[in-house]
C-alpha cells in the first residue's frame, strides 16, 4: 500500500515538473520575441513623431512666395479627447501603471486611488488649458469635438474595408488641438502640464506669405484634413508621411495641387521611460514647388485690373492671363479683388458676405461666362475647316437677322445706331472672313453658325478647349460649359434648336469659358494646336497638375492665316473693334479679338418666403438659403418661395442686359509675314472686365498696357 502511494507521489510530482518545464520552455524559448515585446513595451515610452515643414512655394524667379515659420502643437492623448469614460480608464490605468514603478511612493498605493486622481487632474485641465491658450472653453469643447468627428468618419471608412477592425491607429494617438502656437504660450502651456503625460506640446510650424497677396487665390490654403483624404491618402501605408487627424493639408490652390511634394516626412524619437532616447529620426522637409508665374507681373497687371475695375460703371470684379505660347507655361493668373493672405481667417465673413465684388471667387479658372465675340475666331476655323464658307465668300450685314423680327438676333452696331450695318460702314460689297472677324460682324457669324449648326460648333469649341480643364491642377479650375445635346437634354431638358447655332456662333446661349481657356486658344490660334499648360513643378522639376495631350490634329495653317490677319486687323486698322489696344512701339504688334459678352446682373439677395410648421409664414432677405434660416425660431421653417430682391447692376425697368468686356489675343514680331506663325516673343493673354461693357474699348486699353508691360519686362 504504501510503495503505491509512493509511486503515485512520484507520478504526480513528475508529471507537475513536466507540466512547469513545459510552459517554462513555451515562455522562454517559443513565446520569447512576444514577451520581450512585451518587456520592451513595458520600458519603452510610445515612439513621439515630429513633425515635418512643407516645401516652399516659390515663384519662377525663385522669389519666395509661402513658407513655414516655427509655431508649436498642443497634442492631447485621444483617450482624454474622445467621449468614452472606458477608453479615459482603460488610458489612466495604464498611466496610473506608470507612474507605480517609476514613483516609489505611489507604489503601495491602489490603483483606482491613482485613477481617480488623474481623472479629477484631466477634469481640472480643461479650463487651465482653455486660460494658458487664450481661448474659450467651449471653443476647446468644439475642436475636441472636431477630432472626434474625424477619428469616427476615418473609423468608419476603414471598418468599411476591413469589418473586424474595431480601432484604429488614431485612437492610441497624440492629436493636435490647438496648433499654430507662438514659442511663448507654447512654453506657459508645457511648463504649466508638464506632470500630465496625456499633454504634449511638439515642434509645429505656422505657414507665411510674403508680401504675396496678389497670388492669394493661387497659393491656395492648408486646412484640416477631411476624413475622405485621411483615407485615401496616396502614402496611408507610411506612417511617417500619411495624413493624420489634426494634420494640416492643401484643401485649395497650388497648396492643394502640389500637397504630395510639399508635404514632408515626419521624424521619431523612441525613448526609455527615463528620458534616454533609444531611437531618432530628424523630419525631411517636404520639397519646394516652383510657379511659372512672375510675381511682379501679377502684381503690375492686378494693379491694372484694379484700375480698370475702380473706373467701370459697374465695379464688380476683373481677370487676366498671360501664357508663354512657346512653353504654355502660365506667366500671370490674376482675379481681381483678392485677399490678404495672412488676415484670411479673421475676414473670412466679410469677405464671403460682399457678393458684389467676390474677393473670393478665384476668377481667372473658377468662373464662367459668357465668351461673346471671341468665340467668333472659333467659328470661323470651324467654318473654314468643314468647308461650308470660303475666305473670299462675302455675307451682307443687313443689320438684323430675321426679316419677320427685327429686333431680335440683331449685329452689335445696329443696336448702337439703328439703321447702320457694316456693309455702309466698311464694305459695301459685304463682309469677307477677315473683315468680318476685324469688325466682328454677328450677321456673318450668325451665317456661318446656322451653315455649321449647334453639333458641329461644339466639336470644334471642344477642340479648342473649352468644356475642360487645361492642365493646372488645381481643384479650383472649372472646365466650363460646352453645351452638347445631351448636356441640354440632361440640364434643359431639349434638344438642340435652330437659334442655338445663331447663339454659339457668338459665344452666347449656354456656352461658357474661363479666363485661362480663353487665353489658351489665343495660344491655340498662334501656335497651330491646343495643348495644355503648366503652372507649376517641384524642385525634381516634375510637373504639378493631371498630365494632358492634346486632344486633336494641327490646326489647318491655310485657316489660320486667314484668322490671324483678320485679328491683326482688329487691333491695328483704324476701324477695328480692338483699334484701342494697339501697342505704342514698331517692334512687335498685338493680334486680338474683341467681345461684349451680354449676361444677366448678379444676384446680391433674395427674398424668401419661409414656412413653420403651424403653416405660419414670414419673409425674409438674405444672401443665402443657410442665412436665411439662421436664427429662426425654433421648429425651424422651411423655405417655400424665392424670388430676386437686389441684383448687381440694378438695372431699371427696360434697361438692356450688360455685358462683361472681353479680349483675347497674342503678341508677334512685327516682321511677322502676314497671317504666319508668330515670331517671337508671342506671350497670349486674355482679359475680362465684369460688367465692363464694350470688350474694344474698356478690355482692349488693358490688354494693351499688360501686352506692353511684358513685353518691356520680359526675359
């Protein structure tokens, strides 16, 4: 009995120590890289990150236009920004942790004594922070807010992909809250927290314009960056160069199109729980980007918008561009009024309140209007091109087009002097391609587009480049409107009608254009063929911007040159419609094409007709839906009417239409044969004055003094 019990003693304690060398080996020897993981992690504090400067943004003299400055970054825990009193304990326990082995005497002490405390310190932060900051505490409630909204959305997207994920890196982060801070109140901030290890205040930097207002619209803006960027963000796999929540990123203008070069690469720095660094990285600074603008150009043709616009009947706004047709590189990309670039924030309401000028309407790639007569050099190749009128082919300017209705679709100079036409004028034998283009006789254009039809002018519109974007990319540039059938039927819901060619053929109806692809097809009139531009590169001198081909054959050479020298004629015989822009010099002429491209005012305000619940109703005026239901009481009423109450002109009863002044055109040697291919300098620019009136007596002065001024200035 007794040698049984004794074996089984044996067994039972053999069997034990096989069960402990078992696991001993497990730990040690199998599971050893995951508790030296876990060992390290225990002696090393989370990797800190520092960030990266952006690249500068230079224009093509290399004058400095933005850069960083050195500011600092509040960054918070997300644990004490979010909402969620399980993830603040599940933080603070692992602090309270911490602060045991490194505090011998915290120690002995529970657990939940330390907690509570850290959370009565989290507590009390709050308004000390909101003090040190020079903010309101609900201003910090609302940017803790705004992070947690884009640590959800950037939740919820990566879930979408991945369903199992229930947390993602953001969560175990240091966030910013309060960026942009000066050295002093960075400085009060640390030392006022430094035994709170869920604040952090990293080396940050702030973004600076020099004396570069007048390209305000081109820099474009850094601002938060949106969920949607988080997730899509080219470089998400890196986390030293991925966007996180909090960050900062290009959400307009050059800014924007260039994010992925001037964006940097983050530094890191891994430290023991004593302070030694283990491990460090310095940040690379993201790479430099270089405009093709010349920012003294834009800043002597802004002058002279603002000029122009101050002197207008109806001061509104203005637009000009200058592109180098050798390169298609963009040499000035002005809208008028701008913005002070470093006041932004503090202006913002004001200047997104005065719908009278829109300082910040980006114009020059932004708007659309109306082309008018400039679309008449489009129509002409097009004519040309499909053989439907020879050059020589002479159209009698009778005045108006329909002989049953007189007072419609009628030439420009008969609405001026009714009773004139061009033939009494000019040519009495009737209008030929060239006079027609220098005297911009809608009745031959009217001709011409009814030979073409609607279709068949939209093809070579787009040809041309209108209905797209040229290649700057910027988020901003619009491509217009080129009004195809099914566009009609899509928007209008028609089809093409007769009075459409009539319309196109003189850029009116529902064919619109930007300043930059009105400039681009004066390039395309003297260079044979559209091609993109290019606004920018970075300092590998990769081009910023979608890569674009031209989208046809060469222009036919024989067309052109009847086009040029008409647009010769325009600007330098005495009867041109563009005779105001001719350059005071002998070495190099201006070719051009006038408009007046009729529009509709602008709206200013509306009066709305809102609607409670109780069928109670009210008017109101305002600028905007959202401002018209700001402030209502409560239930909030909906809006069930709208009509015009102030417009930009304010036209009185039976006043005609006004119109934007427009011209378009391009430089050459004045040895250039006539009707040939430019020589040089050709620099094409096109100008647009809101509201202006005659395109050949308030657009054509202006262009002149541009085409003049750079043509002094040139390199």
């Amino acid at each position: 009995m007794f040698r049984n019990r004794l074996t089984w003693c044996w067994v039972l304690l053999t069997g034990i120590t096989v069960v402990i060398l078992a696991r001993l080996g497990q730990i040690q020897i199998l599971q050893a890289a995951q508790y030296e993981t876990l060992a390290e992690a225990l002696r090393i504090q989370p990797e800190r990150l520092l960030p990266a400067p952006r690249g500068t943004i230079f224009d093509r003299r290399g004058t400095p236009l933005l850069s960083d400055v050195p500011a600092y970054d509040v960054c918070l825990h997300y644990a004490v920004l979010s909402d969620d009193d399980a993830r603040l304990d599940e933080y603070l326990y692992s602090v309270a942790r911490a602060r045991r082995r490194a505090d011998p005497d915290a120690a002995t002490l529970p657990l939940r004594d330390i907690v509570a405390e850290l959370r009565e310190d989290v507590a009390a932060m709050w308004p000390r922070l909101a003090r040190r900051a020079d903010v309101t505490l609900g201003e910090l409630e609302k940017r803790a807010a705004e992070v947690r909204a884009r640590v959800a959305a950037i939740r919820a997207h990566v879930q979408k992909r991945s369903p199992k994920v229930r947390r993602i890196a953001e969560e175990y982060e240091f966030l910013p809250l309060l960026p942009d801070l000066d050295s002093a109140a960075a400085l009060s901030i640390r030392l006022e927290f430094r035994e709170q290890p869920w604040v952090r205040v990293v080396p940050g930097s702030r973004r600076v314009a020099q004396d570069a207002d007048v390209v305000a619209h081109v820099l474009g803006r850094l601002g938060s960056a949106a969920p949607e960027r988080i997730a899509d963000d080219p470089f998400a796999a890196d986390p030293l160069r991925r966007l996180r929540p909090g960050d900062r990123c290009g959400v307009s203008g050059i800014e924007r199109a260039a994010d992925l070069s001037l964006r940097g690469t983050r530094g890191r720095i891994v430290e023991e729980r004593d302070g030694r660094v283990l491990d460090r990285s310095d940040p690379v600074r993201g790479r430099d980007v270089y405009l093709t603008i010349d920012l003294d150009w834009q800043r002597a043709i802004y002058d002279l918008l603002g000029e122009a616009v101050e002197n207008a009947v109806h001061p509104a706004g203005a637009a000009a561009v200058v592109i180098d047709v050798a390169t298609r590189e963009v040499r000035a990309l002005v809208s008028y009024p701008a913005y002070t670039y470093d006041r932004f924030s503090r202006d913002y309401a004001t200047l997104r309140d005065d719908r009278q000028h829109l300082p910040l309407l980006f114009r020059a790639v932004q708007a659309q209007y109306p082309p008018g007569s400039i679309c008449k050099a489009i129509t002409l190749i097009g004519g040309l091109s499909e053989g439907v009128i020879r050059p020589d082919e002479r159209i009698h300017c009778t005045g108006y087009l329909l002989e049953n209705n007189p007072t419609r679709f009628r030439c420009w100079i008969y609405n001026q002097n009714p009773g004139v036409t061009h033939d009494m004028l000019d040519t009495p034998a009737g209008q030929d391609a060239e006079s027609a283009v220098k005297n911009s006789c809608n009745i031959y254009f009217y001709r011409l587009g009814e030979r073409l039809g609607p279709a068949r002018l939209c093809a070579w519109f787009e040809r041309f480049g209108l209905g797209r974007t040229q290649g700057t990319g910027l988020i901003e540039e619009s491509p217009a409107i080129v009004p195809r059938e099914d566009w009609l039927r899509r928007v209008a819901g028609r089809g093409f009608q007769e009075s459409d060619a009539w319309n196109f053929a003189i850029g009116q109806g529902e064919v619109t254009a930007t300043p930059l692809q009105a400039a681009n097809v004066a390039a395309t009139i003297a260079a044979g063929a559209w091609a993109p531009v290019r606004l920018a590169s970075d300092s590998r001198g990769q081009a910023i911007g979608t890569p674009l081909a031209p989208s046809a054959p060469p222009l036919d050479e024989r067309h052109l040159q009847v086009l040029r020298r008409g647009m010769w004629r325009v600007v330098n015989e005495v009867h041109g419609t563009g005779y105001h822009a001719k350059l005071g010099r002998g070495d190099v002429v201006l070719c051009g094409k006038t408009g007046s491209a009729q529009t509709v005012p602008r709206v200013i305000s509306n009066r709305y007709t809102l609607e409670w619940p109780d069928g109670h109703r009210a008017e109101v005026v305002a600028g905007s839906e959202s401002e018209a239901l700001a402030g209502q009481p409560d239930p909030p009423p909906e809006i069930v009417g709208r009509r015009v109450h102030e417009t930009f002109p304010q036209l009185l009863e039976g006043e005609a239409l006004p119109s934007h002044a427009w011209f378009v055109g391009f430089t050459q040697a004045a040895s250039t044969p006539p009707g040939g291919p430019p020589r040089g300098p050709v620099y094409a620019v096109s100008v647009i004055i809101e509201f202006g009136g005659s395109g050949g007596r308030v657009a054509g002065p202006v262009a002149k003094q541009i085409a003049e001024y750079i043509l002094d200035h040139a390199e």
